[in-house]
C-alpha cells in the first residue's frame, strides 16, 4: 500500500479499542506505508472537545498540504 494514511483515534472510543489503531499504525509502518498516527487520550470515537476539533482539522489539512501538494510538514500548534 502507497497512499499516505492519516489515523485519528480517540483512547475512549468503544468501537474500535486502541490495540487495533495501533496494530494498524505498526502493521502500515512496517509495510513501508506512509502513515501518521493522532491519538486523544479523552475522547471516543467523535471528537467533542473544541481545542481538539482544531488539531485535528488543522493536522487533516497539513497531512493533504504534505501529501497532495509536496509542502513541507507542519505540525499543529498544541502537539
């Protein structure tokens, strides 16, 4: 698999537990994917709190600015 990946997962989401999201991470990297892992330790499967919607909206949008257009990496201000 080629295509970069952008795994966003929160630590209390019931559906998918956090073994999985990380089993994949380390399955992707291992293959040589290109993948980048965002974890909120408080939060389910839908992000509520206000601060986190913006890193995870802002980190979405530099994952495409660095992947689609070739820009250089920019890491959101709170990570």
């Amino acid at each position: 698999m080629t295509t970069p990946i952008l795994i966003v997962h929160g630590g209390k989401d019931h559906r998918v537990p956090m073994g999985q999201a990380v089993s994949l991470h380390s399955d992707l990297q291992r293959l040589g994917t290109p993948v980048s892992f965002l974890h909120f330790p408080d939060e389910g499967q839908r992000l509520k709190a206000p601060n986190h919607l913006r890193i995870k909206y802002e980190t979405m949008l530099n994952f495409l600015d660095h992947h689609v257009l070739g820009r250089e990496w920019r890491r959101p201000a709170m990570l």
